[in-house]
C-alpha cells in the first residue's frame, strides 16, 4: 500500500494552508521545535555519558536516569507536538524526501530503543550489568538519535 | 576598517568562495552546528535545571559542572568552529541580519552571567552542594543561563527569517 494518498490528503487540509500562508506559524514551530530538541538530547545525553563510564560516575546510574526522565518524556513530547504540523504544511515535500523517511525510521528504531532495553538496563541493578552492555547501549543510543537529527536537519537542505 | 569593510573583505575570501559555492559545505557545516549544539545546550540546560533546583536534583551541583565540562566543551568546540566556518563562508548574509547580532548580544550575556556565577555564588559551592533548591545566586545563573540559551537557540534559527523583523531594523539600511 501506498502512503502516497495519505500525504495528499494531509498537503490539502485547511491546517496545511494555514500554516504555509502565515508567515510567523512556521518558524515559531521550528524554534519550539529546536529548543525541545536541545532539552531532549541533554537529557539522553546524561544518561548515555554514564553509561559509557564517562560522565556522572558516582551516581548511581539508575537515579541519572530517573533523574533525567522527565526532561527526556517531555522533551520528546514538545518534539513530536511541533513536529506534526511540519509535516503537515510540507506533506508532498517530506514524501519526496529520502532523509524524511530515514528520519521517520530512526525515530522509530530510536524511540522502541530508548523505552524498552535502554530502560531497561538504566533501571538494573549496575553490579548484574557487567562492564560492557552499558558502554553498548550508550553508544548505540547516541548514534541513533545523532542519526535523527542529521537526516532531520537534512531534509530541509538537501531534498 | 568599518565592519562592513571586514565582512566584504572576508566574502572576497578565495575559501569563503569556494565554500559558498559547493553543494555540500552548507548542508554539512549547519548540519554538523545542530549536533553540536544537541551536545553543548544540551548538557548545559541539564546543568543549569540543577542549579535552577528544577531538576538533575539527585546529583551534587559541583558534580554536574565538572563531570559534564568536558563534553559540553567538546559541543562548543563543533558548534563554535562550524558556526565561525559559517560566517565566514557567507558574510554579508550575516552582516545586516538582525536575529544574528542579537543571538551574538545573547552569548555575550550568557558568558557574562557564567563568569559572575563562577567568582561569587560559585565559590560557596561546599556548603549547598548537595541542597535540592540551592541559593538564590545560584538558581538566578541557572534560570538566566536556561533563558539565555534557549534565546540563542530561537535566533539562531531565526537567522533564516531575516525579513521577520522589527521595522525600525529595517529603516537601518544594513543590506
């Protein structure tokens, strides 16, 4: 099946048109967009940092997380709020867009990640973990968010 | 030599050139600005929400400062020499952009309110350390610094709206 219909119907709502006619709709988006991107990333970040051994060492890396959670939860909520209506108002664009879906995709695999293994083991007991699956799970945290955000901020400049 | 002079000097620039003129220096150079600018902000707001006593509360303030230093100079670095790269590869793009020299005005007061919290509040650290609403010094350069670089983050992104600014900006003639 085809998403291309839906992406139609999305570029024809009366939303679509609002938001590409008024010329300060999209960049108040867009800055909400980033600042809850930055928000966001802080709070994967510190927790990803303590995984690898390489940041808040002497907490327990469980309270890091819990700590973290709320900034992380809200951070990615604000972020899929102000996302929607970009899509929305650029819907044929985003379609075309190759790094729309490798965004869409990450998102995915990212957002699965984050909330079942990575929780997971920020919420294990450290002595059971051992001294590699921590470094692993930072890691492939950072990479798929950093994955993300450049096929985000690419879509804009390169489609 | 006005600064004008220097922004157009620069644009002249054989490198500026051949940058403003590739496909991919902008797309990798802004690009690049965003991720480390996730690094940078980021770790500083998660600084900055534990010294506002707004969250991070279960680590010591010191803690936050020097364990998470490293990685935010790290962001700083990335975002400070692509942003530099930036400028220098498109000028007088910049040069009569109104949301660029407030972003500017915004770093200058965020590094003066670092500097500040660093030689007065700062220097008390060990007797609030460890407090989940540090004193009012301390949670005043963490909403300011939250305030400030959430502001550098907005114009930042606003320097790609330079039309959407106050008239008397325009009545300047700067472009």
């Amino acid at each position: 099946m085809s998403l291309l219909p839906f992406f139609q119907w999305m570029e024809s709502l009366p939303i679509s048109h609002a938001i590409q006619s008024a010329a300060w709709y999209s960049p108040i988006i867009q800055v909400i967009h980033l600042v809850a991107l930055a928000t966001f990333a802080g709070a994967v970040v510190v927790v990803d940092l303590r995984l690898m051994g390489l940041g808040l060492n002497r907490r327990p890396l469980a309270q890091v997380a819990r700590d973290a959670h709320p900034w992380l939860v809200g951070g990615l909520v604000v972020l899929l709020i102000t996302g929607i209506p970009q899509v929305l108002s650029l819907a044929m664009k985003q379609y075309y867009s190759p790094f729309f879906w490798w965004k869409m995709e990450g998102l995915a695999v990212a957002t699965i990640f984050t909330f079942t293994l990575r929780r997971k083991v920020t919420l294990t007991d450290e002595r059971r973990l051992g001294p590699l699956w921590g470094k692993v799970v930072g890691l492939v945290s950072m990479t798929l968010w950093t994955g993300v955000t450049v096929g985000a901020r690419l879509i804009g400049l390169l489609s | 030599m006005s600064l004008r002079t220097l922004f157009e000097a620069v644009a002249t620039q054989p490198t500026s050139i051949a940058i403003r003129e590739s496909i991919y220096g902008y797309p990798f150079l802004l690009t690049s600005h965003v991720v480390g600018m996730c690094l940078f902000a980021g770790l500083i707001a998660m600084m900055d929400l534990r010294l506002a006593g707004l969250g991070n509360l279960g680590t010591p303030c010191s803690e936050m400062q020097k364990r998470l230093f490293p990685w935010q100079i790290v962001g700083l670095i990335v975002s400070f020499a692509t942003g530099l790269t930036l400028v220098y590869s498109d000028p007088m793009r910049f040069y009569g952009n109104f949301y660029f020299w407030l972003k500017n005005l915004m770093m200058l007061l965020a590094l003066v309110n670092a500097v500040v919290f660093h030689l007065t509040t700062y220097t008390s650290v060990a007797l609030w350390d460890s407090d989940p609403v540090p004193p009012s010094g301390a949670r005043l350069a963490g909403v300011l610094s939250l305030a400030l670089w959430a502001g550098i983050v907005i114009t930042g992104r606003m320097i790609a709206y330079s039309g959407l600014v106050p008239n008397w900006w325009i009545g300047l003639k700067l472009t």
